[in-house]
C-alpha cells in the first residue's frame, strides 16, 4: 500500500496492528482486546485525518497508484464489456478506452481514460493522456451510442490530453475541440463522471454530459496544480498553493456548479476499498440512467446546453 507524507501515523498504527496480529497467529496468544482498542484508535485517526484534507492533499489521493481505474469499475459493477478499438483513421490509442457493456440490465456505451498501475502499464497507457486518435475513437463510440439509442457514460481521469509533437501534427487541439461541439448535439443522455484526474482539455474532450459528478477525492481543473504553479510562480513545488487557488475539489466544484454531485469513497479513498467505491458509482449510474431515459430528447439537448452556457455566471 503506497502512503502519502500526511498518511504516515496511519501507516505506522496499521503496521503495528498487522505485526500484533501475526505475533497472535504465530504464538497463539490472545490479544483480542488490544487488537480492539487499537482499531478503535486507528478509525479515530483516519477519521480525523481525512475530514481535515487540504486540496494538495486530495490531490495525491486521486494519483493514489491503486486507485481503481476505468477497466476495474468495469470489472466491479458491469456485465458483458466489448472493446471497441480505433477511430479508423490512424490507430488504437491505449490512453482512451471505448466499449459496449451492461450496468445491471441496462445496456450502454463506455468511453473513459486508462492509467496504469505500475511503470510498464503506465507507459502502454500513456499514463491516461489521450492522443487525438483516443478523442476521436470516443466520438466514434458517441455515434454508435446515438445510432442505437444506448446512453453514455463517460469516465475521466487523466492528467490532461498529451501534449507531444507527433500528438499536435494529428490534430490534437481539434480533435477535443470537435469533441465538446459535438457532445451537445449526441441525441442520447451522457452522464460523466470524474473518478480521479480531471485535468483541463484532455478530461473536456470526453467531458460534456446532462450531468456530471465527481467522486469524493477527485479534482477537476482547467490545468494540473503543478502546470499552474509553473506558469504563475515558475516553480512547480508551489503546487499545493495552485490548489488551493484552482478551487479543484468536489466540494468547491459544487459550490461552483461544475458539477452536480459527489459520489461517496471509503474512507481514505476508492483505492482503500474499491469493490464499495464500484458500488456507490453503480448506484448512482443506475439511478440517474433511468431519470435521464425519461426526458424528451430536445430537451435533453437544450438542458445540456443551457447546462455549460450557465458556467461561470454569477450576480453581484
């Protein structure tokens, strides 16, 4: 289990309930009543902990190395995932997955970003930063999804699009830049959510929906808190001083009206128990799938536009 700084005495309590409970496996001693109060002592701490976060901090959690990707939530709450691969014009880009599958009995079409969990799947995977042919492998999936009248879901997490020279020769500022005009044209409902980076145009290009949630330690933002720290301060180490200032965080994001809800995570985060973070992301998609079904598809369009012309609005 990777720990960050400020999750350090709760790696030293649980490492010293782990080695008592092996010191009461191997000499058969019972020390049932210590290994209690220790426990108690260990949610106290994580509870403490966790509900005084600072956005830097909620920040490592979302890049926590086990965090559940897109293809674990697939693996925990649907049934029948077909891959769909390539956009038919230059390749399969691994960063950006796409795929036909089942939430329960509704069908749907599942667009999200792909990271690793180690260096080498990291690399296959681009660590999550789409190539322009990953946006339009996306919007390829979108118009199947309307041809068959399947809805959408989209999961985001990336850092941000990938910003190399060959990734710019292909297009990449207009691949999302067609991406989000066409999302408010797709004639089926589109639920996004957040489930760990929302990182500036490359989290946008698969980021227009009629709605959009953000799991609890997730941030969105226009730019990573380290992009920001260096344009600003040209240092990247004030990173967690651009956090504070992006207001990144689900509740901030709510606040703003970004998004319209928080999806609940373990405590300390999805990583800590993500078979119960699939859970509450299945709940949610079932529910708000059936509300959506019900709209005429108009006004589906029109909500889902006047949805992104309201941002950013505000009366003094």
């Amino acid at each position: 289990m990777q720990y960050w700084d400020f999750e350090k005495p709760i790696e030293e309590l649980e490492n010293k309930i782990r080695e008592l409970n092996e010191f009461s496996r191997d000499k058969e001693v019972n020390l049932s009543s210590e290994l209690e109060k220790l426990q108690e002592k260990l949610k106290s701490l994580k509870r403490e902990i966790y509900s005084q976060l600072t956005p830097w901090q909620k920040v490592q959690i979302s890049r926590h190395s086990q965090r559940p990707t897109t293809l674990d939530y697939v693996n925990s709450m649907m049934n029948n995932f077909i891959q769909l691969h390539g956009d038919r014009l230059f390749g399969d880009d691994k960063a950006l997955i796409t795929g036909l599958a089942r939430i329960e009995q509704e069908k749907i079409v599942l667009i999200g970003h792909q990271k690793g969990k180690d260096t080498k799947e990291n690399i296959e995977r681009n660590f999550g930063c789409a190539h322009p042919e990953g946006y339009r492998k996306a919007m390829r999936a979108m118009r199947l999804a309307e041809r068959f009248s399947l809805p959408i879901v989209c999961l985001v997490d990336t850092p941000g699009a990938y910003p190399g020279i060959g990734a710019e020769e292909r297009g990449q500022a207009l691949a999302i830049a067609e991406n989000i005009r066409d999302m408010f044209t797709i004639r089926t409902p589109i639920i996004v959510v957040v489930i760990g980076e929302g990182g500036s145009g490359g989290a946008l290009g698969i980021g227009v929906g009629d709605k959009v949630f953000i799991m609890e330690y997730s941030y969105y933002s226009v730019i990573s808190p380290e992009g920001c720290a260096a344009i600003l301060w040209k240092d990247s180490r004030r990173a967690p001083d651009a956090a504070k200032t992006l207001k990144l965080t689900a509740p901030e994001l709510i606040e703003l009206g970004v998004v319209d809800g928080i999806i609940s995570e373990p405590e300390g985060g999805a990583h800590r128990d993500p078979h119960q973070a699939g859970l509450n992301l299945k709940d949610m998609l079932i529910h708000h799938l059936a509300e959506l079904k019900k709209t005429d598809i108009d006004s589906l369009l029109a909500n889902r536009y006047q949805k992104f012309r309201s941002l950013g609005m505000f009366k003094e």
